[in-house]
C-alpha cells in the first residue's frame, strides 16, 4: 500500500496487454475520490498510481476541526483496504516536483520517475501567508500536521504561562473561524483579526455577518473588523506578545494563527512552462481547464483547488469530488461534463448554524430579497427569488439554518408557496413541505440526486445486489449521500421514510442516527429517569456527540419536562435563539419587549405603566393580534432594566419568544356583550395563568369566545373554547401560518371543571408524542385515527393515562416561575444581557431608528443610516434615535 515501488518504468511489460497507467500527483481529498471513483467503476485494464506527499493515508480537510481539539481522531477517507487493490497503489511520502510532457513522466522530489498515460493533477492549494514583519512567527491551519503544531502550542504555553493562551486568528472566513473555534475549545481565549467589516464576507451578506460576529461575541470571542494587521509582535526570545493593527492598536496575543485563505498549487504548470508554454493559468493562480477537467495538454487533467475554471478555484468538498468523477467518467468512455462551481456552504461554529447557497447576494437582474434578519444575536434568514417571487435563487441562513435541507435541493426551481413561508425564525411554523423532483440534488458534496435515493430504496440502485434499502445508514453506505459535511442528512431521512411508506414497510422511527429511540420514546425515558443534561441523556441512549435533529429535540424535550429556568446547567446552549435572550430578535439587532396580558384585560394604571416604559425608552408600541403590546427596539443591555420596571409593576414575561403558551384570545363575553352567554374574559384569564409558561413542541395559542358568533377566532386556535347555554365547547387542532386548519370539535357543553382537565389531557400527550416543531394540527393529523383517537384518549381515556397526564400538568402549574422575574434576581444570569461580552458598558451604536410619518420609530434604512450617523442624536431616548426621516432626505439634509 504505501512505500516505493522497484523500477517504475518497467512495469509496463509485465503485462499483455499492459494497462494504461494512470498517475495522480497529490494524496488530499480531491485525489482519493478519483481513485475511488476509478475503483467502483472498475480497474480492469487500469493501473492507478496516487503520489502524495503526506504520511499520511488520504484524510478528510473538512473534519480538521476534531483533530484541532483531539489529536488521536482518525480522519481517514473511506476504507484503507481500498488500497489494498492490485491495481492501486498509494505511495507515501512522494512529492512530484516536475512534469515531463513529451516523455510522460512525472519526477519527485527523491529523484523517482513515473510514466503515464493518463496524469491527473491534484495537488490542492497552500495556505496563504501574511506579507508583513514577524510573519514567520505564526501557525497556518491546512493540514494534519498543521493543527496538531497548534494544538501542542496551546497546550506547552498555558503549562508555560500559568493561565488562559489569548489566540488571535487572523482570518474571519470559514478556515479562520474553524480555527477560532478549535482554539476557544483548547481553552484558550478566542480573538479574531478580520479585514473586512463582518464575518465570512465572502459567504454572507452584511446583516448575516453582523448576526453570525453578535453570536460567537456572545460565547466569549473577541472580534476585531474592518482594519488589518501590519506586524506580529515578539519579545527577545521570539514569543509572540502581540499583533499591530495598521489603526496603531496592539492586540495581546499569545499565539497567531494565519487563515486568510489558499493559493493553488500550480507549480508543476509553472516549472513546465519555464522551457515552452504550453499550460494556460488563472491570473490568480490555477490552470484552467475545459468543462471535462482537462488541462491544454492531452492526458493531463486537473481537480480539486488547482483546477480553475471560469476564472475561479474553490477549496470545497463539492467540486473536487465532481471533478473527480467527471475525469473518472472520461477514462471510462463517458461524456460528463463540469456544471460550475456549487458555492452552498452549510457549517457549525461553536454550536451557531450557518449557511449559504446559490446567489446569496442577490446579484442576478432584477431579483427579491426576503429578509428575516436578527443582527444582534439571534438569526438571520434570507431567501432570494425572481423578481416574481416564485423561483429560488439561493438563501443566506445564521443562527437558524432549518429550511437550508429543504431549500438547498429547490436552487432555480418553483417555490411550492410564497418565499416568506419558508422563514421559519420569523414565527409562521414549519416550512412548507417539498416534493424534491428526481434531478434535484439533495447532496451537492456528492451529486447525489433525490431520484438516485429513490433508486436505492426502492431496490434499483447502486446498492449491493439492487437490495432495497430500508436504513438511513445503509442508504449513506450505498449512495454517498450525507457522507461528507452531512447537511443534507435530515431531508435524506425525510425522503427515505416517505419512500418507505409510499411502500406500505413499516418506517424506523428512530430520531436519528445516533438515537436509536423515537422522540416520544426518548421523551418518556427521560421522563421516567429523571434526567437533566444532554450529556446524561446522550450518555445512556445516545452515540457519537448527536447532530442537527437530536440536539435540538433533547433541548425542546428538556424544556418541556423541566420548570427549572431553561437557561441554567448548560441547557441554554441547547435552546433556540430567542429562548437564549429571552425576548424575540428584530430585523435590525434590536428586541421586542412582551408582557403577559392575560385574556386580553389590563388595567388603565398598568397601560400607563407600559406608556412610560415604551416613552422612556424609545420604543416602538403595537397592539399584537394576540391581544398584547409589543414594545419593539430595544437593546440587548436594555432588556433587564425594562423588565425590572415591568416586573415591579406586576408584570411577567409573555414568553413571545418561546415554543410555549403565547396568548389565551378572549371576547368581551357575558359582562359587557348583549350576545353573550358565558363570561369568555374570566375563562380566558383563567386559562392562561394556568398555562403561562407550558414548554411545547411548537408554539401554543388559545381562544375563548363567550358566544357562537365567534370573535376570539377560538377555531382558528390550537386549543379554542366557544360559550354554549349550557357550558363550553371544545375545540382542538386549529392553527394559522402557512398551511391553516381550522380545529376540530372534541367534545360539547363541558362544565368549567372537566373543560380544564380536559386541555390538561390534550396538551400533556401533544407535549409528550408530537415531533419537535410540530403543530397540534399537523400532529392530530399524522395520528393513526385522527380527531377519534384525540377524543379516545382525552375524552374516554382509553390508555389509562388521564391521571398521570393530569399530575404532569398540575406539577407545572404548582411549579411555574416566571423567567424574568428569575433572571433579574440573579447577577450571573444577568451577565448574558450585554451587547459586547468583552465591553460590557458599551452600546451598539449601529443601531439606528427614525421618525415615520405616524409619529413612531421605526429602523432605518441602509441610505437613512448612513445620513442620519453624520447628524446629532435626539435626546429623550436612551436609543440612539436619529433625526432622519423620508422628508428630510428628499432634500439631502437633516
């Protein structure tokens, strides 16, 4: 497998009729998926020579990130006895330096020659260095050995230092940011140096960068942006103390890191055009080549990051593993050609989703943007369309990253509804659902195509023996797909199970991969033990570190069964963004402030308790269709001080950020209204207060109408009780959103004490058997028996668990706590409400408002900021509100 082989140029008559030789110079990723490719298309009559210049057996780049913080992980590519095959040989160890094109032979660096018939050029790209003083000082993060350089100095400088290493990145794109994380994970301090504005500037517009730097800011990273470094600073024994920034700041430092991108390695092309030109190269860097990966010479391909083409060279997984298998084709007789560069990126870091597909920045003619954005720290969604709003054009998604497996596959196809529905963060419920036609990519690392997965399941695939498939593991054996970066790993459990099913087999309802229980199994195992922490329960039924499926699940399930504040004991990682700040993000970095108004009643004092809270701080009032008031634009700092003046006034939190009980919408009912016949405000009061704080799959919504006239919309409810003469009827399973249902009678005339155990029942087992992010609607309807097993169940009690439903409730109501008047008695939790964790008196003073002509605040736009930051601040308002309005910019002045 590995080591040198006698007399290479003689192998070539050992054989009649010899087999075509080919030679691939580089051993990286790009370079084992064509030897793979080559191996399942079949060697006969091939012989496949790999030179790499590592020690290493092939390694997967994009995992680096583990052997950063775990210097024992294997990353090997596939399955090492692949190599093992006579006509695949790896040899270690192998430079190739020199490209001889008249006599076909490769040289390397130890003065071995090499024949070919057919050279393929995969020797990937180098990190690229930083042109400044002390250069020389810093770690750059590319290969295996590179990150276990840094790993080994982290560790030898916190022994040698006796505290925390400060680790700058110098470099704010994915490889800087992975980088950054691995660090902060080693236990250093983590600080990024990044030239442009905002993070990852190349994958990412500017409000989903400022979201993505406010989210790792509020994990304990310091970022620098917008200024560049100009020397690395070292004492007389070349420690590093520091970097000098070209605004003259001095940034300690400990230890510097340079990840400000790669060059290909195109000097094979270079050396050979020294003596006659004959490759053509990009003019920053790469040799082109055609859409068959072919470079100008005849028998000479290229792949991966050296291969350019369209002007571009690209170090993702994607396209090398395309090119790949187009120059595998051709070898073979085939015709295939290269698409284009896929640029989707999809990533975690430091537990913050992120992701990026097709035209991000909306450059295409004409083109929408659909925007739900949270710059501040919360999420960012984007989805950009035609101009007629109905084909996709690619999406930006930070914090909340949901809808990219759904979306991802859709690129340049029809929207199933309108672009909005698919913004999950913005409160409207699941994405709509999406039939994936058979061409569309569900794995771009791997080309992979839904009808592929069809195939494969279906038993006319490329799976052993064209065996249908029935296991999500089997079926990423089989097809690639979900192998690589694994983003497409939900929506490929989706298709499977829909395929399954489509046959009439029995679905696995196992979470995921790594839990083999189903969330209502896994939710009463954790109910049944007690358990409290992620690691406990991945500990006991879980393998591996969990994914993007069981995380979030184990949060929610946690959520559901503990009253304990939600952000302590390490669940706040686990909760959904705006669990973490408890309050809901706005598109402009600010924060909507929403009291508890039960049943809709309030009090005249406490209305001028929430008139001078929205007039002293400058905040924007609207009355919600909940029946509440929303107070929008307030800052992340500002959050404990408004809720400190609510709360003494006899406020709590109206969880609007929460996947609980929102509002409880109640009539005027029998008091006032000559139509009424039951007192729909005192119900509705009661209700709520009952299940303030209630932690759910999905959001909760209730309605209370005193009279068949309907106007609390209780049917538009998940939960909805109308007045009768003689009681309440209860209805259940209604919802708005994308997809509206009305809800469904469950049972007539109850009195007020079987009504309310009646909604115990109900919400307990929706809590305890409904999919995470799944409605009441859409749970109902995916019950075997519908509405009837609903009312078996609650009504009849036909499982013989109405009393324990019943005392899981009423553990919830004697336990609720409400979570600001909790957060504002302890210091430490407080800690969490600043915009800047490392300047935690200072004030973002990005965010800007102006005057709309209806006498309120309102944030500004792009061209309003740039005006109104020249201008004074109005006073009256601790927001910096500035004096720009439409009026005034017609006229260029303020």
């Amino acid at each position: 497998m590995t080591g040198q082989t006698s007399s290479p140029q003689n192998q070539g008559a050992e054989r009649t009729p010899a087999p075509r030789r080919v030679v691939v110079a580089g051993g990286g990723p790009a370079a084992h998926r064509f030897a793979d490719a080559m191996h399942a298309r079949g060697l006969d009559g091939w012989h496949v020579t790999v030179l790499t210049e590592e020690a290493h057996l092939p390694y997967d780049r994009v995992a680096l990130s583990k052997a950063l913080t775990d210097a024992d992980v294997d990353l090997t590519l596939g399955a090492a006895s692949m190599w093992d095959h006579e006509s695949l040989s790896l040899q270690t160890g192998e430079r190739v330096t020199g490209i001889d094109t008249a006599g076909r032979t490769v040289t390397t660096a130890a003065g071995t020659v090499y024949p070919y018939d057919e050279l393929v050029v995969a020797t990937g790209s180098d990190a690229a260095r930083l042109p400044i003083p002390g250069s020389e000082l810093t770690h750059v993060y590319r290969t295996l050995e590179d990150v276990r350089a840094i790993n080994k100095a982290i560790a030898e400088l916190t022994a040698k230092l006796g505290r925390k290493v400060n680790a700058v990145t110098i470099g704010g794109g994915l490889l800087g940011l992975e980088s950054a994380a691995g660090t902060e994970q080693l236990g250093a301090t983590p600080i990024v140096i990044n030239g442009s504005p905002w993070l990852m500037n190349t994958q990412l517009d500017e409000g989903a960068g400022q979201a993505l730097g406010r989210l790792i800011e509020a994990k304990g990273f310091t970022v620098h942006g917008g200024v560049f470094p100009s020397e690395v600073l070292s004492d007389d024994d070349g420690q590093v103390t520091g970097v000098l920034m070209a605004d003259g700041r001095i940034i300690d430092a400990d230890l510097v890191i340079v990840a400000i991108g790669v060059k290909p390695r195109d000097e094979l092309f270079r050396t050979a055009n020294d003596t006659t030109p004959l490759f053509d190269l990009g003019p920053r860097g790469g040799v082109i080549i055609s859409d068959g990966c072919e470079t100008q010479v005849p028998g000479i391909w290229a792949i991966g990051e050296v291969a350019n083409f369209g002007g571009m060279c690209l170090g993702l997984v994607a396209p090398a593993n395309t090119m790949a298998e187009i120059v595998a084709d051709r070898l073979h007789g085939g015709d295939a050609t290269f698409p284009g560069f896929d640029t989707a990126t999809k990533l975690k870091l430091s537990g913050v989703d992120v992701a990026s597909f097709g035209d991000a920045f909306a450059r295409t003619e004409h083109a929408l943007e659909i925007v739900y954005a949270d710059p501040a720290r919360g999420v960012y969604q984007k989805i950009v369309t035609t101009d007629d709003a109905k084909t996709l054009l690619g999406g930006i998604f930070v914090g909340d990253a949901a809808p990219y497996t759904s979306l991802r596959p859709m690129l340049g196809r029809e929207l199933a509804a309108e672009p909005g529905a698919y913004l999950t963060a913005a409160g409207g419920g699941d994405a709509p659902e999406t039939e994936l036609p058979d061409d569309a990519i569900l794995c771009s690392c791997n080309n992979v195509a839904a009808g592929s997965i069809r195939d494969a399941v279906n038993g006319c695939g490329a799976c052993e023996g064209n065996a249908p498939v029935r296991e999500l593991g089997e079926l990423k054996g089989c097809t690639r797909a979900g192998t690589s970066c694994g983003s497409c790993v939900p929506m490929l459990k989706k298709l499977l199970e829909g395929e399954l099913t489509k046959s009439g087999v029995e679905v696995s309802k196992a979470l995921c991969e790594h839990i083999e229980l189903s969330r209502q199994e896994l939710f009463d195992a954790i109910r049944v033990l007690e358990l409290t922490s992620f690691e406990e329960i991945m500990a006991k039924y879980g393998t591996g570190s969990g994914c993007d499926i069981c995380k979030p699940t184990i949060a929610n399930i946690l959520a559901s069964q503990n009253s304990a504040y939600v952000l302590d004991a390490g669940r706040g990682t686990l909760q959904d963004t705006n669990d973490r700040a408890l309050a809901n993000m706005q598109k402009d970095g600010t924060y909507s402030v929403v009291p508890r108004i039960a049943g809709g009643e309030i009090t005249p004092k406490k209305l001028g308790v929430i008139a001078a809270v929205a007039e002293q701080y400058g905040l924007y009032t609207k009355i919600t269709g909940g029946q509440r008031i929303d107070m929008f634009g307030a800052r992340l700092e500002q959050l404990p001080e408004i809720w400190k003046l609510l709360v003494e006034a006899g406020f709590e939190s109206g969880q609007a950020y929460g996947k609980s009980l929102r509002t409880v919408k109640s009539c005027v009912g029998s008091t006032w209204c000559r139509f009424g016949v039951q007192d729909s405000v005192a119900m509705a009061i009661q209700l709520e207060l009952r299940y303030r704080g209630l932690r759910s799959p999905h959001k909760l919504k209730m309605g209370v109408s005193g009279c068949a006239r309907e106007c609390a919309e209780a049917r538009g409810k998940d939960v909805g009780v109308i007045a009768t003469a003689d009681g309440w009827n209860l209805y259940v399973g209604g919802n708005g959103g994308a997809t509206p249902a009305h809800a469904q009678l469950l049972a007539k005339d109850l009195d007020d004490e079987t009504l309310i155990r009646y909604i115990d029942r109900y919400f307990m087992y929706y809590i305890r058997t409904a999919d995470r992010l799944q409605r009441t609607a859409r749970w109902q309807e995916e019950l075997d028996g519908g509405i009837k097993h609903v009312e078996d169940v609650v009504v009849h009690d036909t499982l013989g668990i109405a009393a324990d439903l019943e005392a899981a409730m009423a553990k919830h109501v004697d336990t609720y706590v409400d979570e600001w008047a909790d957060t504002l008695k302890d210091p430490e939790r407080l800690r969490r409400f600043r915009s800047f964790v490392n300047a935690p008196d200072q004030k973002d003073d990005s965010i800007t408002f102006v005057s709309d002509e209806r006498g309120q605040m309102r944030p500004a736009t792009a061209e309003e900021k740039a005006l109104a930051l020249q201008q004074p601040v109005l006073i009256g308002s601790s927001i910096p509100v500035r004096a720009a309005t439409p009026e005034l910019l017609d006229k260029n002045e303020v």
